[in-house]
C-alpha cells in the first residue's frame, strides 16, 4: 500500500513538473506519467487481490465461529 502512495506521489510531481528527472520537459512528462500509469494499475490489482482474499476470509471466519458455538453447545448438552 506504501508503494501505491509513493508512486502516487511521484505521479503528483511529474505532472506539475516538480520531479528532479522529468523536470518541465513535455516528453519526459509523458513518459514518466505513462510508466507511473502502469505502475498505479499493477500496485491497484494487487491491493484488489488483498481485498477480495481479506472479505473471504472474513466470512469464512465468521462461519469458523459459528460451528465452533454450535459444537460447545452440542458438548455441553450432557
């Protein structure tokens, strides 16, 4: 998540020409702002990746939780 921010960053500084490499150079703009691109929809797919794993493992564990009640109030019965 860190990298995201700090290509995130680096996207803001390019564009407003404040990047020490790209400087105001129009082309160098260009390139920098479409490699950052990439790297922004590479960084995003994993962190969806995360997301999605993070939200099934939620609910698997709610329903972890649940049979393990079920199964102490089943023991406890006798």
């Amino acid at each position: 998540m860190l990298s995201l921010l700090r290509v995130n960053n680096n996207y803001i500084e390019v564009i407003n020409g404040n990047n020490p490499i790209s400087g105001t150079d129009i082309q160098k703009i260009k390139i920098g702002v479409d490699v950052l691109m990439k790297e922004m929809d590479k960084g995003g797919s994993i962190a969806n990746k995360y997301r999605k794993r993070q939200y099934w493992f939620f609910f698997l564990g709610m329903i972890f939780f649940i049979v393990w009640h079920i199964l102490e109030l089943y023991l406890k019965m006798d």
